[in-house]
C-alpha cells in the first residue's frame, strides 16, 4: 500500500528511468524482429561485418586503380576484375563502354558513378552488384607512356582541386562541368583513325553542317554509344550514336566524308611504254584522297632509271604496276658467261637472244659451238649459266 502522500521524484531519478525504460523497449524490439526472421542469437556468433556473406547476395566488381586501351573505349573488363564463377554472368556486360578516350584527350579518371550510370544505361540490376577496389580508374591509352600517364593525372586532379575549393562536394552537375571535356566530333574522329590505323593528322573528315549542333555536345557530361559498323573505310562515313544524359536519351545519325593524305610520284612530262624515267621525269606529291593506291611508290629513288609499263601522259600517278626494271642485258649483246665445270668455274663469251633485267632468266648462244644456255643476268653484261638448253648444233 502506497503511503498517503508519495515523495516526488527527483529530476535526475526521473532521466535515469526514462533511459532505462527506453534501453528496455529497444531490446524488446530487436528480440522480436530477430525471432520474426527465425534468428537465434547465440553469445559467441560473429556480427555485423564478422559474418560471411553469403554467395547468393551478387557480384562483386573490384575496380582496378589504372587501366590501359589500344584503342579510344575504355570497356568494363578493363576497368574491374571478377571472379572466375561470376564470369558467365558478367559476360553480357563485360564489353559495356563506360568511356571513350581522344588524343587531345588520352588520359582520364573514371569514377565509381560513372561506371553504375554505364551498367545502368546497359540494363544491369545494380542491386546485385557491389564495388571494392579503387574509388576511381585512372585509364589511358596505349601510346602513353608512364612519365606522360603520371604528369597527365597530376595535371588533371590539381585542376580538380582547384574547382573543389568552390564546389561543394553534392553539387554533382558542377563537378561534371568542371572536368575535361571531350567533344563528340574528337571521339568520332579517333574512333575512325583507331580502325584505319592512320594517324589522326594523315585523316581528314568533313563533317555535315546539319550534325554541327550535335558534334559540339561533350563527354562526360554526356554519354555516348557509337555504332561504327558504317564507318570503317575512306569516303561516304556513318556513326549511328545514342546521345543519354541524366534525365534524356536521344538517338542522332552523323554523316562525313572521310580523305586521307597520301604521298605519290607523279609525271611531270608525257612517257612512253619502255622509256627510260630519269629524276626530272617525277615529281613529289601529297594529296587527300578517297581510296589508297595499291603498290604505291613514294621515294624518287626507286624509280629513277626503271622503265615505265605503259604509255603515260603528264600528272599521271605512278604505282608499282607502271615501272618495271630496265633491262642490263640486251638482245644480240654479246656477254660474259659464266658456268661451272665440276668443281671449276669457267667463262665464256655468248650472244643474248633475249634482253633481261636483274634476276631475268634470258637464253644465250656460244657461237663457237652453237650451244643455248639459260641464263641468270647478274650485272650488265654479265650472266650465270643455270641449264644447256641446246646441244651443240656442230
């Protein structure tokens, strides 16, 4: 029985209850939630972060700390590694393009986000997917080297320093334009001199005026897919290019038309078929064209006192078709001949029955004994005897 007129509590006994009962009710609680998942908690069991994670929670993507390309993508299997049993789920994505790189710019940091926008843009259920490793790739392209690779990152996280000082670390669209920007025309353009193997400087692409508004849009603050299967020869070229931002995603067809500058000897005088060329006959030429010449000659020396195959006006191109070797060996020439006898090697003197360059097989006659040999021309003047192709007619 409570006596007629209880004491009060103090304000301290009252604080000291009230955290009592409410360390009481989180405990209640906890315990109900666990036996409502059919958890028993023992005294030693590992928690939190002690505990294995089971197989079935996903994939984990360890992101690499630095990444290298031949070529201007830079794919997901470059960027992060996973395990072996993950592999045939991580198949369809592994060629996903979280990036591309230019030569204005060959090297770039690739964060975290970016590479989830990437897998999201492709369809993956991130859910299922978990990170560890680096919190960014720092990517570059092959021609790069280290020295270059390390000044270049320094360059480009002191300028990022620089933008942090002003930029609050949430205000993710103004760290998105204070990065490098690449625009869509330089990636189109690497893209294109990657699959021909030509220097970007050998390349020249005109572009649609009507593409120009597209062209100028940049990476990363947008994000591209290129299809370039249109895009692999000289001439008439087509990028079927998937332009996605944050909150769009449009489709653009760009058009071009792509030369290459070639180095060629051209005629700076009418020729005809046989005639010797001598130095001031050619000339040097660099010119943009559409299609590569087959067997092209670009060294004046190569040419200078050959013959010319075909009857050939002024400003004609020469290729390897149009210049055969001249002739050292002439028909009815008299010349050295020379054969082997057993062990012994002899000379003699015979007339040539054809005319023959260096290396040209020609038949001769020793008008002594009527006898024809094959001949292997050596030097003007000169040949080896390979066969008797006659006997003596005497």
């Amino acid at each position: 029985m409570l006596p007629p007129n209880p004491r009060p509590l103090s304000m301290r006994k009252t604080v000291q209850l009230m955290v009592i009962l409410t360390i009481l009710a989180w405990a209640t609680q906890t315990l109900f939630k666990q036996w409502g998942y059919g958890a028993i908690i023992l005294p030693n069991a590992p928690t939190g972060s002690q505990q294995a994670m089971p197989q079935e929670y996903g994939i984990t993507l360890e992101v690499r700390p630095d990444a290298k390309t031949d070529g201007g993508e830079v794919t997901l299997r470059q960027v992060c590694r996973w395990s072996d049993q993950d592999d045939s789920a991580m198949a369809p994505m592994a060629d996903v393009v979280l990036t591309r790189l230019s030569e204005t710019l060959p090297v770039r940091q690739v964060s975290l986000e970016e590479i989830k926008s990437a897998l999201h843009d492709a369809g993956a259920n991130l859910s299922e997917l978990h990170f560890s490793g680096s919190a960014t790739c720092a990517v570059r392209r092959s021609e790069v080297d280290d020295e270059t690779f390390i000044r270049t990152l320094k360059d480009q996280q002191a300028a990022k320093d620089d933008s942090e000082a002003t930029t609050q670390p949430s205000d993710v669209d103004k760290i998105i334009a204070d990065a490098p920007q690449t625009p869509l025309k330089d990636l189109l353009v690497t893209d294109f001199c990657d699959r021909l193997k030509l220097p970007s400087k050998q390349v020249e692409i005109t572009f649609d005026d009507r593409d120009q508004a597209t062209l100028i849009l940049t990476s990363p603050r947008c994000r591209f897919e290129i299809d370039s299967s249109e895009a692999t020869t000289l001439g008439a070229a087509t990028w079927d290019v998937t332009i996605r931002t944050d909150t769009t995603e449009r489709k653009a067809t760009i058009s071009a038309k792509a030369l290459a500058y070639e180095d060629q000897l051209v005629l700076t005088r009418p020729l005809s078929k046989g005639q010797k060329i001598i130095e001031s006959d050619i000339a040097k030429k660099r010119t943009l064209v559409d299609k590569f010449a087959e067997k092209p000659l670009t060294e004046v020396a190569a040419v200078v006192g050959e013959q010319l195959a075909r009857n050939a006006k002024r400003g004609d191109v020469l290729t390897g078709a149009d210049v055969q070797p001249s002739p050292i060996v002439v028909k009815d020439q008299f010349i050295t001949v020379a054969m082997k006898q057993g062990e012994i090697k002899v000379s003699t003197i015979a007339r040539a029955m054809d005319a023959g360059a260096k290396g040209d097989t020609v038949r001769v006659k020793n008008e002594a004994n009527g006898d024809v040999y094959s001949v292997i021309v050596t030097a003007p003047g000169e040949g080896e005897v390979r066969t008797v192709d006659v006997a003596s007619t005497n």
